[in-house]
C-alpha cells in the first residue's frame, strides 16, 4: 500500500476546482479500457462536462466525492457516494466511478477508497451499499476482499469503451 497517498472527501468548491485533474484520471481510465459510461475515443469536453455534474451534486448533497492524492498532490483516484435515494431507500447509497490513474495502480489505492467509502457511507446514516462493475474484471476480486457480497450477473449489461458488449455483476455490502 502507498502510505505517500492521501484519501479525503472533497468539499463542494474543492470538488469544483478538482474537475481538470478528475478529467485526467477518468480519460486515462477509459482509455485503459475501463467500461465506467464512457466510449472512445473521450472527449476531454465530455469528460470535464461530467465532473462538473458531479461538483454540482457535491454541493446540492447529493453525493460524497472522495480523491486519492499522491505525495506532490496530485488526483490519482476517487470514487463517489451516491446519497441521494428514492424515499424508501433513506439508508441505501450507490458507489460510483471508482476510478485509479494507470499510473497508480497496485498500490492499494482502491482499497484504500473504499474503506473510507464506508467510513463516510456510514457517516451518511447509510447502512446498505450497491455497485456494479464489469463481469471479470480486476475490481470483481477487490470488491469481493473488501467485503461485498455478489447480488448477480446480467449478461449484455453495457458496452466496453470500444464497442464490444460486456456482462455487469452487481454487488451489495451491508454495514
């Protein structure tokens, strides 16, 4: 694990100013192959257009935006809290874009993301937790390690970023 990575939540004016760097990772992540929304080639408007949404839904309280920063500061990682919820799911939250730089992979980031997830899910009176990721992939066994339980697989769920059709497995952790 990288002890030189710092992992924190971000405000709604940091979450603001954030959007460049958040732009990086997501651009590199897709062009990485990573199925999160995104098709290639991502255009860096598209990726900038979606980190605004997402510091708009900071600062209404619709989400938690957590950033992993490296020794010089800079965004390697995040990951989002989707707290806002029908009303009759008040304890329920969605995870969203867990994303790593290419650069920074393999170092216990995304595990690290995801504790504090919890702690800031719990932190949110939020008791129930859903993901889903790509059926196969490397985050399958890092959600799984970190304590989810798999919910299922639903064949043809969404496209890769080249195109192709992928599976999705949905997880579930209760906490």
């Amino acid at each position: 694990m990288n002890e030189a990575v710092t992992v924190r939540r971000l405000g709604a004016r940091e979450a603001f100013d954030a959007v460049e760097a958040l732009a990086d990772v997501l651009v590199d992540c897709v062009e990485g192959g990573a199925s999160v929304s995104f098709m290639l080639p991502l255009a860096r408007d598209k990726a900038l257009a979606f980190w605004r949404g997402v510091a708009e839904g900071v600062a209404r309280g619709e989400r938690a935006l957590l950033v992993a920063e490296d020794a010089e500061g800079r965004i390697v990682g995040t990951v989002q809290l989707v707290t806002a919820m029908p009303d009759n799911q008040p304890h329920r939250a969605d995870v969203a874009k867990m994303l790593v730089h290419r650069r920074a992979r393999r170092a216990g980031i995304a595990r690290r993301l995801m504790a504090e997830l919890d702690e800031v899910a719990k932190e949110e009176g939020k008791s129930v937790l859903v993901l889903d990721t790509v059926t196969g992939g490397d985050a399958e066994r890092l959600y799984e390690r970190a304590g989810w339980q798999r919910a299922g697989v639903v064949p043809k769920f969404a496209l890769m970023p080249g195109g192709e059709l992928c599976a999705t497995t949905f997880f579930y952790k209760h906490l």
